[in-house]
C-alpha cells in the first residue's frame, strides 16, 4: 500500500479537472501534526502564484474535483492554501487488516523492475578488512536486501582489490613461508603477514627482486605465480567470508569480481578514451583533463588512466568495470558504496564515462558516500594502541558485551538460548547502529549506546518484537483472531494503523535516496507506537471484548510482520524471546 502515490494520484486528477497545468504536481507531503489531517496536497501555492490567482481559490477548486469517496473523512484547507485529508480510520482498518495477513505485506512489486548492481564491500585482500569496509558492507547489504524485496533484479558486486603491485611481494612470501611450513599453511593475521613481507621487501634486496620480478609475471599471465597469486586471494578472502557469515552479509564467492577481473580490458579502454580524444598524453601519463572539474583560474581537472611508464589505476579499472556493468550486467541503476573521500574520484568516473558513451543517461550512477567511523574521542576508529580495529575482534567484543548483558537481563532462558540471543543482539547493534545514523555523516562508535535497550538501537527493536510474541504466546494457540476485523476506535490504534500503512512508503523511499537510516527511523517509531498502544490499550485483560480483544491481535500481528520484515531488510534478526 502507497498511500502517497494514491492521494498523488487523486489530487493530480483533481487539479488536471480544475484546469491547472499538469507541470504543478500534487506536492503531497506527511502533515507534521494531526491537528492537520493525515496528508497535505500543497501543490495549489506554486500553480496559484504561477498562474496569478488566490492560493486558497486554486485549493477550493482542486477539492470540488477531488473525491476521496472511502479513502478520506473530511479534506480542508487551511493556512494559505494547504489541503489537508484526513484519512477514514476504517480505510485504514482495512489496509491494516491486509498487512496482517499478506506475506508481502501489501508491498507491490516494482514496475518496471529495474536491474540495480550493488557494489559494496570491496576489501583489499592486500590487508586486513578495516572499519570503513564494515560500514560498506552493512548498508551495502541493507540496500541490496531491500531492493530485493521491492522486485528489483539486483546484481551484487563484491569489487575487492586483488591486483596491483604489492601482491608479487605478497606471493613471494607466500611461497616461501608454503615451503617452510609444507603447505598447510593458514593465513591467520593478514595485517602482520603484510607487515612481514614489506619488512622482508624493504630490507633483502633479492627478495625484492623477485617480488618486482613476480609483479611483471603476474601480469603477463604465467601460470606459475597466478596459481600462487590464487591460492593467495582464496586465503585471503577466506578472512572476508567468515565475517560476512558472523555478521549475516548476504554476499558470497559468486558476488566476486575483482579489480583483477579487468586486467585485459585496461589497454583497450585506454585506447579508446585516446581515440574518442577524451584522453591525452601528459608528461609521459595518460590523463583525461576535465573541465567540469576546472580549478578558480579554468584549469581543467586532471584524471589519470594510465601512469608514466604504462602502469594501469584504480581509475582505469573502474572505467572497465562502468562498461562492464551496463553492457553485460545490463545495470539500469548502479550504487557504489564507499568512504566520502572516494568522492572526486567517482564524480570524476561518472563525468569521463558519461562522455566517453559508457554510461548512457538514461543509466542512474550514485556514488553512496558514507563518514568515517570515529571512536569515543572524536577521531578516526582506532585500536588503542592506535592500529586499525581488526572487525574480527571488534565481533567478538560485541558479542562478548551482549553475552554479559543477556544474562543479567534474561537469566531464565537457558545458557543454549542466552547464547542465541546475544548473538542476534549484538551483530544487530553494531549493523543497526551504523545503518541509523545518516549516511553521509562521520559516526561515533559507541558500545554503550547500541548494546542499550531504550532508544532507536537494535536491541529495542528487537526487545519490542518479543514483546508482541510474547502476548501471542499468552493469547494460545488459536490464530482466528487473522480473521477478525480490524476496529480503530483509540487514537493509539489509528496512529499504529496509519504507520503500519506507510511501510511500502518508507521503502520506496529508502530506495530512491539510498539512505537506510529512514527505515531505522520508521521501525523506530513503529515500536514506540506499538508500545503506547499497549499501555492504552489492553488485550488480554479480563472483560476485554473479545471481538476488541482479536481486533488488537490481528493489529499487533501485523506489527510484529512489519518488525520483523524491516529488520530483516536490515539484516538484522529477530527472536522470540529475550
Ligand atoms: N577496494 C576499494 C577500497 O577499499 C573500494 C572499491 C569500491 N568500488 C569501486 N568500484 N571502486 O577503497
């Protein structure tokens, strides 16, 4: 159900009849207070003043042809020309009534489905996964779950970075620790495995040799050192993978496509850009100077494709993979998700590809930017010892912390169903807490605030979830009550009716914004709803009427739904108790 699409819809009737130009819209928007109806259609302003005539005369005449006839209990105009609906409360009985039953919620599919490829994740396997890559990963995955649930064909793309020059001093070390350790080695700490070959590198010049050596091989293909270079990557995205499986990340192997995947697209795209006269020489690099991207004196941007001496970038391949994503993904939309440092260079990409025919307009590019992840003393996440969090351990605490918590809070589940819990309690904190902050801003990591049970964190949610089975529970086994009618006779039940409505609403805008924090702002909101709805409203109290009594189930059941639904889209998981 889309309320705002269907009111839309009505009022750009009414306006089309009342003569207004169809270029003024409906301009629907949620009314702040319900002291002003539900919806507000304030589109009349613009098309009065366009059209020089009385706001409140174009509003009047936008009501005489606006019918409502079951969807509205009364429409005014107010202030200097806002109409405000106020939406029929049993409407509302009846959509609610089909949210409780329907396993979509009465979400529609989307129409025309479009093909979205998702690029997310992205770690270098050079290195160990840092914090940065977790928040990709988490609202990368929120977004790819989401799309998903709406009908959209999504192609996920884990574009990690496994080519490039520090990978020949990687597999030469590699090979030798394989011949000293007979094969059964275990890549256990990247980070000091990379620290051990850089010092390895920095200090014996043959092996430095023969890393710059294994560097040229690579490249040209020998089969040798690819298989090491493979064996390398597998141990490597091993580390990935497990973390993907601990924090319930819906990427897998076939999600994969490296920066290594464009390696033999990299010359041709240069030369193309070359012969499109997009790209020239410069000092002996190959640079698409840019003009959209002109300094306070005129001087165009300057974009590297190819460095002195032949070497391809980051950029280069990012081209190849702009190409590959819409010609053989077929990508009607693409949303790349890293830091806000990455900016330039993805405004860069877009431009340059625009231009060179890769990404025709009709194809939608969003670089999904995101803020540093900050500790508790306002700067960049760290160890404290100043190293980068490792976000194996940074799980483990989290999960560690929930054990402790879950416990004290809920010693009557046993030590198999306590353990349960807190795991869902902590992987959904740390997710939910990036996933609530807006995305473009820096956040604060706090372990204190997520892992709290009051306010808009993961195990609130969940806790209000539980809440709601646990009065299924105590109502028995029987689930009639999905056949009673849905009654909105309290304020508290019509305002959890009216946000249970808006669901669909809410993902279309997440959607469209790519920005998952509205969702967390939704469930929030449903949760404190459905909490003051049961402090007015009883249930299972004696005397309850028992046609009230399955009015108020069949409204919590689709509640509960609706929870676990959006938390899912999270990635988060619910449970029945805790
Ligand atoms: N591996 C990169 C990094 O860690 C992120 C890659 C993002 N995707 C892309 N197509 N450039 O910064």
């Amino acid at each position: 159900m889309n309320i705002r699409a269907l009111l839309s819809e009505k009022v750009a009737a009414a306006m089309a009849a009342a003569g207004i130009p169809a270029e003024f819209g409906p301009n629907l928007a949620l009314s702040k207070n319900p002291q002003f109806g539900d919806y507000q259609a304030n589109g009349a302003m613009a098309a009065a003043k366009a059209m020089k005539s009385n706001p409140r005369q174009i509003a009047d005449s936008i009501i005489q042809h606006l019918d409502l006839t079951g969807l509205a209990d009364k429409v005014e105009i107010a202030g200097p020309g806002f109409i405000n609906i106020y939406l029929s409360s049993a409407w509302l009985a009846g959509i609610s009534e089909e949210i409780s039953t329907d396993a979509h919620l009465t979400v529609q599919a989307a129409e025309p489905a479009q093909t979205i490829v998702i690029d997310y994740s992205a770690p270098n396997l050079a290195k160990e996964m840092h914090v940065g890559h977790l928040r990709s990963t988490i609202i990368g995955d929120a977004m790819a779950r989401l799309s998903e649930f709406l009908g959209h064909r999504v192609v996920r793309q884990n574009h990690i970075g496994d080519w490039g020059t520090q990978f020949g001093m990687l597999i030469a070390e590699l090979e030798e620790t394989l011949s000293e350790t007979s094969q059964s080695f275990q890549l256990k700490d990247l980070e000091s495995f990379y620290q051990q070959a850089k010092k390895h590198f920095d200090e014996d010049p043959a092996f430095a040799d023969k890393a710059r050596e294994y560097v040229v091989r690579l490249q040209r293909g020998d089969e040798g050192v690819y298989a090491l270079w493979q064996q390398f990557i597998q141990l490597s995205l091993a580390h990935s993978e497990e973390l993907y499986e601990r924090l319930n990340v819906s990427l897998s192997r076939e999600d994969v496509r490296g920066e290594s995947y464009y390696n033999d697209q990299l010359a041709s795209t240069v030369a193309d850009l070359e012969a499109k006269g997009l790209v020239v020489e410069d000092q002996g690099a190959k640079v698409a100077f840019l003009e959209e991207f002109a300094d306070k004196d005129g001087k165009p941007g300057a974009y590297i494709v190819q460095k002195q001496g032949g070497g391809f970038l980051y950029a280069t391949t990012d081209l190849a993979a702009m190409q590959f994503r819409i010609q053989t993904l077929k990508a009607d939309r693409i949303l790349i998700f890293t830091d806000a440092r990455q900016g330039l260079h993805f405004k860069q990409l877009f431009t340059l590809s625009r231009k060179a025919g890769y990404a025709p307009d009709a194809v939608e590019l969003v670089h999904c930017a995101f803020g540093m992840m900050m500790g508790a003393d306002g700067k960049p996440f760290k160890t404290r010892s100043g190293g980068t969090v490792k976000l194996a351990e940074l799980v483990d605490e989290a999960i560690e912390r929930s054990e402790k918590l879950v416990a004290e809070k809920n010693p009557e589940l046993d030590a198999e169903q306590q353990q349960e819990v807190a795991r869902k309690v902590a992987i959904g904190a740390v997710k939910y807490a990036d996933l609530s902050k807006t995305r473009t801003n820096d956040y604060v990591f706090n372990w204190d605030a997520m892992l709290s049970f009051e306010g808009n964190t993961a195990p609130y949610l969940q806790y209000a979830y539980t809440r709601i089975q646990s009065i299924f529970r105590k109502a028995g086994e029987s689930d009639a009550y999905l056949r009673a009618a849905i009654v909105l006779e309290h304020e508290q039940e019509r305002a959890l009716a009216l946000k249970l409505a808006q669901f669909e609403e809410v993902l279309l805008q997440v959607y469209r914004e790519a920005m998952p924090h509205s969702l967390c702002a939704y469930l929030y909101d449903l949760a404190g709803l459905t909490m003051s709805f049961y402090e007015n409203c009883a249930i299972l109290k004696e005397g309850v009427d028992p046609a009230v009594r399955d009015s108020r189930l069949r409204l919590s059941h689709g509640v509960a739904s609706t929870l676990r639904c959006g938390l899912d889209l999270l990635g988060i998981e619910v449970m029945e108790r805790m």
